[in-house]
C-alpha cells in the first residue's frame, strides 16, 4: 500500500465506523451470545466426557505408546511423511519454524491494498490449502492406531523379547514386518538383525537415538530379550 | 475521546437542570461538589464518602468506560467478529479452573498422580472443573484457530493493523506451549510418553534445540525436577506473557477499530438508505450516542455537544425523546433493548 492508498482506507473506515453501530450494545451483544455458545459446549463436553486418568507415569515399563494431544496430531504426522533419518530435524524443527516465521511477518509481505479475499486468489488458496493438508495430517494421525500385536512366527526363546517390543509402542513408530507405522519415524526394523549388531541395537534402544525415547527403564534383562529379539529378525 | 468534555458539560448542564440535586448539594461547596454528587448519584452510592467519585476523578474510569462501550464497530460486523472475544473468554475460563486445579495439585513426581486421583474422585466437582480445563484447551486451540483464519481471509491483517497480527501469532505460539506444558501435569503414561518424544523432537533442532531441550528437561535427562519446571512454566510464565499479550492486542482492537468485512464497502448505500452517505452516517452516530449515554447513566437529558451542532441536529433532536424512554426502561434487558434500537434507528434513517 502506497500513501495514497493508506490514507484512502483510512478515510474509507471512518466513514464505515460513522455508519456503523455502537459497541455496547450491538456488538457486545453477539460478543455474548458466542460466549454463552461456547460456554454451554464446554459445559456439555465436561460433563459428557468428563477427565479421565491413564495408568499412572512409569518410567520402568513402557507399556504406552507415545500419543500427543490432538492438536498436535498433524505435527506427529508431518514426522511420519518425512522419512529419511537425515531429514528428521528438518520436519520436526524446520518445516514449522519456517510456517511460523511466515506466518508471523505475513503483513510485512503481503502489503497489497486488496483485502476482498476472491479478489487475492494466492493469499486466499494458500490459506486454505494449509486448511485442507492440516484437517488431513490431523485426521491420519487421530486414525493411525497404535498396533501393539507383532504376528511373526518367532522361536521361543526370543517370544519374551517380541512381547516386550508389541507392549512397549515400539510400534508407533517402527514397521515390523507387516505391523507397526510403514514409513513411521523410525526406521523399518523387519531387518534390523541383518543391518546393525546385536550390541548397537541394544545400545539404541537403551539411549534412544535422536527423538526416539530411551527405553532404559526396561531394565537390563528386558534390554536384553529386547535385543535378542531383533537382532534374531533378518 | 471528544465524549469527555460532552460528559462534563451534561454533569454540570444536569446540575443546573436537577432541582433535587442542586437542593441536598450545599451550595458553597461549588461546581465540584454538584458534579461529585452527581456522580455519586448515578452510581447510587448515596453515603458521604464517594468512593466512585474519588476513582473516577483520579483515573476517569467512567470516561475510558463510557468511550469504549460507545466505540463504533464498522458497518458490517458480524458474527464472525465474536471468535476474538469467545477465544478471550475460554482463556478466562482456564485461568479461574487452573487456579482452582492449583489448589489441589503437587507438582511432585512422586505425588503428582496421586494428588490428580484424589481431585478427580473425592473432590467436590472436582472432575467436573478438570474437564472443564481440559476441553477447555482443546476450544480454546479450535477458537484462535477460527478467530485467525478470520482475520486472515478478511484481509485484517494489513495497514494499519499489522502490529496486531504479530501480537496474534505470539499468542497463537504461546497457547500451544500452554497444551504442551499442561499435557505433561497429570503425570499418567500418555502425557509421560508424549512429553519424552516432544522434548526429543526439540532437541533434535538446530542449534538451540539441545539446549532448549536440556533447559525444559530441567537436565539432560527427565527428572523430578522436570514436572515442576513445567508447572511452573505452565501456571505462571506463559500465562502471565499471554495476559500481557492478550491487553496489548486489545489495546489496538480499540485504538485502530476493527476492519468491516472487506466487501462492504462505504460509497455505495444499500436498500432503505439515504444517498447522502456521510451525513446519514454523522445523524445515525449522533443518535448512537444518545442512545448509548441514555442507558450507562440511566438516561440522563443529554445536550448534544456543540462540537456536533450541524444540520443533523434537528433530526437528533426529534428522535431523542423516543431513544431515551426505550434506553430506560429496557436498560436491564439487552437483547430487547438492542432489538428495539434497531428498529428506531432504521425509523430515524428513513426520516432522514
Ligand atoms: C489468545 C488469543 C487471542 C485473543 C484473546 C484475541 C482477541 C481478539 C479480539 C477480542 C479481537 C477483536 C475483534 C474480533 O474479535 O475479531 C481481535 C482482533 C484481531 N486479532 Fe486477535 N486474539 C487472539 C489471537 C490472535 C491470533 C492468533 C491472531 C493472528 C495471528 C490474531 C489477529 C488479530 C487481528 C489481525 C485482529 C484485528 C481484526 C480486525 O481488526 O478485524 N489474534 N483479537
């Protein structure tokens, strides 16, 4: 917007402020309608849903798979999308700090005086654009269901270790085989026995490389069958 | 602002009118004495000593009040203009349930869970005020959300209000680092778990991310001391910057105004309107006022400021005892008042 624009919008708004109605009662008025509305739908969803306590935090048997709360849910699976390890930090960290850094200096580059939203088809699609692919990333990760059944046919000696893995949300983020996240944020551990020895896998697993937990609370002899058992998968 | 020296002029313009006024009122205490009764009257403290009175000569409360409620919202407001507030009123509502959580919280590792059992199942609504707090975040997500697709798809984000959309997207950042901290607190496996990945996550950031990561761990591993850094963080910090943030976007909400929706436009008059656009406009603000003055100080006759004087006067006039009696009479009651209002000014448009 050039000076002359600027000050033909001011001038515009007054006038439309002049024509308008005043705040108290007008739009104080819907101001408190909408809060009733939502005051009545947190009401509603408290006493429908109410606030329910998981198993209590244990540090020595992961028995939970690592869920965020919903409105993180399209970040988790940004993680998922991108795949190669290499990449990890650059969709954990990068991709949302650039939309952030766009997102915050957005008036500083899209100065144009046009503020119609069909009459700023780029501003306008890309907005919801960004809409559609956030609705859908939240909705696979809400529907992407933590599997905690490993059905391989194993020798026993190593059946402690796979209940270990099913049990643990080994899965939520590392393929399997057939189960657990495909392209998940973990790298596939069909094979795992053929690609890294016995001992660096046990090592992973108890320090938790990059954003993978450490599952040192399993405990020695857990690790152990743990890394008997996938390092037996080749 | 030019309402200040209008409200004066109607205080001392009434004490003259006001037979009873100026007859309790001891004549030799002069002018400010009759305005301060005035004021005492109109907030019905009747006592000798006028706390109302006393405040308000210091700060003008009553002023900043009265120019914010009669503040003009463009043409066109409509329903979508209410997320801002409804997103307000939700951070309201997770203050007042968190402090009351606070009272019944230990952010202990070893006790933490005991302490959210014990709310939820032996407090007295105590389950009921924790789901409050906990759906609460998840509207309070979905309403900022709203409120700045709003904004931005009505272009309000532009000259001159840019300044106002920075302060937004602090704030939309901010909320999210409250659902992280806060997710953390109740110290189940879930929340356990997930707080893990997410410090992991940050830490795999560039640069900082370690030490981002090492700071909110309270130490290179999740330690006791963890939750209570997050509770901290969680109860004190951010709120504290969002309240601060949420003023300084309020304070330019009322200093800039907020947009019209971008199609309404001002030029073109619609339906029943007069063509004279902007002197329309000047009578149907004249008659706003009235209105809006009528009912904050239980319709008191009001002169109409000379700065106003023009050829929408007469109009102003003519109206004013009609806008009075309505104001007075449905004060208590919005909703009809507003309803009639409406009516009334469309009346007074098409008498223009
Ligand atoms: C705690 C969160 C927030 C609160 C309580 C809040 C509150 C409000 C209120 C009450 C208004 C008045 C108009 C309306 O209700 O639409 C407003 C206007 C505005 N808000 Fe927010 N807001 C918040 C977050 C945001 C965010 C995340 C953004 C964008 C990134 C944003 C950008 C704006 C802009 C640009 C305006 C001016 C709109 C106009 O003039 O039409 N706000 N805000």
């Amino acid at each position: 917007m050039n000076a002359r624009e600027k000050e033909e919008y001011l001038r515009e708004y007054e006038i439309l402020k002049k024509k308008g109605k005043s705040f108290f009662p007008y739009a104080i008025m819907k101001d408190s309608v909408m809060m009733l509305v939502v005051a009545g739908v947190l009401i509603a969803m408290s006493i429908i849903m109410g606030a329910e306590q998981g198993p209590k935090a244990d540090p020595t048997t992961t028995t939970y798979v690592p869920r965020p709360e919903w409105y993180f849910f399209y970040l988790f699976e940004l993680l998922r999308v991108i795949k190669p390890p290499a990449l990890v930090p650059v969709a954990t960290i990068g991709i949302p700090t650039i939309c952030m850094v766009l997102l915050l200096l957005l008036p500083f580059y899209d100065r144009g005086p046009e503020r119609i939203p069909w009459k700023r088809p780029i501003a306008t699609i890309t907005g919801i654009m960004v809409i559609i692919a956030m609705a859908l990333l939240t909705y696979k990760g809400a529907v992407a269901g933590p599997p905690t059944e490993i059905d391989l046919p194993t020798a026993p000696q190593y059946e402690k270790g796979k209940q270990i893995v099913a049990q643990s949300g080994c899965l939520a983020c590392h393929a399997i085989g057939e189960n657990g996240a495909h392209g998940g944020l973990g790298p596939d551990l069909t094979e795992i026995g053929s690609k890294i020895p016995r001992e660096a896998i046990k090592q992973s697993v108890t320090i938790g490389p990059g954003i993978m937990p450490s599952f040192k609370g399993l405990g020695n002899e857990d690790l152990n069958a743990v890394a008997d058992y996938l390092a037996s998968l080749d | 602002m030019k309402l200040l020296p209008s409200r004066k002029k109607k205080a001392e313009a009434d004490g003259s009118e006001n037979g009873e006024v100026e007859a309790v009122a001891k004549p030799t205490r002069g002018e400010r004495a009759a305005q301060a009764k005035q004021l005492a009257t109109h907030h019905g403290t009747q006592s000798g000593i006028d706390v109302a009175g006393w405040v308000d000569s210091r700060t003008n409360a009553t002023g900043i009040f009265t120019a914010m409620m009669s503040r003009h919202v463009p043409k066109g407001t409509n329903w979508f203009y209410t997320l801002g507030s409804a997103t307000m009123f939700i951070f309201a509502m997770q203050a007042i349930t968190g402090v009351f959580l606070s009272m019944y919280y230990t952010p202990s590792a070893t006790q933490a869970y005991a302490s959210i059992t014990h709310l939820t199942n032996e407090v007295f609504m105590g389950e009921f005020v924790r789901g409050l707090h906990k759906w609460g975040a998840s509207l309070m997500i979905i309403l900022i959300f709203l409120h700045m697709a709003r904004t931005f798809f009505f272009g309000a984000y532009k000259y001159p209000r840019e300044l106002n959309w920075v302060i937004g997207v602090v704030l939309l950042i901010l909320t999210t680092v409250m659902g992280l901290t806060g997710y953390l607190l109740p110290f189940d496996q879930r929340s356990f778990w997930a707080t893990i990945v997410a410090n992991n996550i940050t830490a795999s950031g560039p640069v900082v991310g370690p030490y981002l990561a090492d700071f909110l761990r309270a130490g290179p591993d999740f330690s006791a001391t963890t939750l209570s850094r997050f509770y901290a963080l969680h109860m004190m910090v951010v709120p504290g910057l969002i309240g601060a943030l949420i003023g300084a976007h309020l304070f330019f909400v009322v200093k800039l105004g907020t947009t019209a929706p971008p199609w309404v436009r001002a030029g073109r008059p619609k339906g029943s309107r007069p063509t004279e656009a902007v002197a329309a406009g000047v009578a149907v603000e004249d008659l706003d006022e009235v209105a809006v003055n009528g009912a904050v100080t239980v319709a008191d006759a009001e002169p109409p400021a000379e700065a106003e004087v023009d050829a929408a006067e007469a109009e102003e006039v003519e109206a004013k005892p009609a806008e009075e009696t309505e104001a007075e009479t449905a004060a208590p009651e919005p909703a009809e008042e507003a309803a009639e209002e409406a009516s009334s000014e469309e009346d007074g448009e098409v008498n223009s």
